[in-house]
C-alpha cells in the first residue's frame, strides 16, 4: 500500500544520513568531519481512520496535519445497537 495522505497528497521524501566523527571546535577538538553519507526515506505521520467522504464512512490514511489542520469530518457516533436492527429485519 502506498504511503500517501489521501486528503494533502503527501508521500515520502528522500533524503540523506550523515555520518559524522570527530570532536566539535567549540567543544575543544579540531572539528566533526563527513564519513560517509548513506540514502535514506522520511515518511509522513500517516493514520487510518474513519472520514466522512460524499457522505459515505470510509477507512482513510490521513497525515497527522491533515487531522490538525480541521480537514478531516468524521462521522457521527453510532446510536444503534446490531443486535436491534438484526431482530427487527427478521
């Protein structure tokens, strides 16, 4: 499954891991110094939650700004019970 926010569109960005050694001048050394620098992926803050979309409930992967933000309506909590609408259908 993709990692994308289906209400923003954000996915994952590609990046970097520096792998530095060495101690810091301000800390008394002669300076930190670059290794090696190996690929890496940030993810969004993905959740699955229920959306009210076009007035139908569905299970969405929503980004946590999304959620801040005010995009997302969730629905409404249920007041029935199964077990009621099962017995009065038969």
């Amino acid at each position: 499954m993709a990692r994308i926010c289906k209400l923003t569109g954000k996915g994952p960005i590609k990046g970097n891991i520096i792998w530095r050694s060495g101690k810091a001048k301000k800390s008394g050394g002669i300076g930190t110094h670059v290794t090696a620098i190996t690929k890496r992926r940030f993810f969004p803050n993905l959740h699955r939650m229920r959306v009210l979309i076009d007035g139908e409930v569905r299970y969405v992967r929503v980004a946590a700004k999304a959620i801040k933000r005010g995009l997302v309506t969730r629905p409404p909590k249920r007041t029935w019970k199964k077990e009621a609408t099962a017995a009065a259908k038969a």
